[in-house]
C-alpha cells in the first residue's frame, strides 16, 4: 500500500549540514575515519558540497561552501549508534580520532556535556541500552555523540520489521543471544537445546523490537 493511499507520507531524514572552515581538510578527516563519499560536486558560483555516509548509516553528513550560515564548528551532539562502545571507541582512536573515555550520565542529560561534574566514567553499570556514551569532534569542533544501543524500546523499528545495518551489528547481536542462551540452558539443567536456532531467532527478532526477551 502507498503512501498516497494511507494519507501518511513517508519523511526519511537523508542528511544533516555541518558547517566547516576548511572543506578540502574536512574531506580528509572523515576519509581517514573511513566513512563513505557519497559526493563531492562543485559549481563555478562556488556552491560545493561534500557527502559522506558513517558505516552502517542510513542518514549521512553534508558539508561545502555557500551551503551553511552556521559558524563552523557550531554542531553538536550529532548521535551516531553503536552495537558496542568500547569496541567504536577503540577504532576510532585507532584511526586518529581525538574521542573521549566511555561514560555515562550520572544526571539525566548529562551526556551533552552542559551539567557541571555530570559525566561518570565507563559504561552505564548494568551496560544498560541507551545508557554508554563517548564523543569526539571533527578538527572545526563539530561534535559527535556516540551511543551504545543494543536493545531498542518499543515503538522505536517498524512493526514485523527486523533489520541489521550491518555486519557488526548482526555479530553483536548473535553474541548477545549466544550469551542469553547460555544461560537459559543453565537454567534448564544445561541441557543441550536442539531448538537453540529457534531460540536465537526469538531473542534477536524479541531484542531488535523492543520486546519481552526470552528466558
């Protein structure tokens, strides 16, 4: 069924403007962390605008000349989603990136960085979805907010739909129902489980919605 034929059209956030000082040396900072380039097309009226896509994104950056009024450096808070913070912080400083210790707000809100002493260090304690944090900044001081999900609340992926935006994210998925599993068949006398693809299906498609989990 389309969207004409519902009446509720479909609105995809595509991509957000950062504004930069430097294209050409934006360029190579985000080249170097190894996102995709989308685009990079310039006009002799001096319009240009550069594309680049994180891995595993559906929405993408944008930046160039005569595109912005914003102050370079002037974005903040861009989330970008992860399946395991440590693991996306390690890679990042691999690559170059300045990026800060994980954390997690010991104040709600705190993960903006604008309540004083706010921020505790390592991740949440029970490694909580929605709960690990860690940032970095591009060489303006646009800042990004890395968040740890893993299980999504209700309501937040479309309803019979169970997708992974990447390899990463479906191996962090297997492990975390290897683990569940592991400790449903201790429960159950440790017992091997025949139906344990069944199972994993159940804990992935249950996790991925924001559902129940099994036990």
């Amino acid at each position: 069924m389309s969207s004409s034929e519902t009446g509720k059209a479909d609105f995809k956030l595509e991509a957000v403007v950062i504004p930069v000082r430097d294209v050409d040396r934006s360029k190579r900072f985000y080249q170097d962390l190894g996102w995709r380039l989308d685009a990079d097309f310039g006009f002799d009226n001096g319009f240009r605008v550069v594309q680049f896509t994180p891995p595993g994104s559906p929405a993408s950056i944008q930046f160039g000349s005569r595109i912005t009024n914003q102050a370079p450096g002037t974005a903040e808070g861009i989330y970008l989603v992860v399946a395991d913070i440590r693991a996306a912080h390690d890679e990042l400083v691999k690559l170059g990136a300045d990026v800060t210790e994980v954390f997690h707000p010991a104040a709600p809100g705190a993960q903006f960085g604008q309540i004083a002493d706010g921020r505790a260090g390592g991740p949440a304690g029970d490694r909580a979805s929605y709960g690990s944090f860690a940032t970095f900044r591009d060489p303006d001081g646009n800042s990004f907010l890395l968040q740890e999900v893993t299980t999504r609340l209700p309501g937040r992926v479309e309803p019979g739909t169970t997708t992974y935006a990447s390899l990463n994210d479906l191996a962090g998925a297997i492990r975390r129902a290897a683990a569940a599993h592991g400790e449903h068949e201790a429960r159950n006398g440790g017992a091997y489980d025949e139906s344990w693809p069944e199972w994993y299906a159940a804990y992935m498609v249950a996790e991925n919605q924001g559902e129940q989990l099994p036990q």
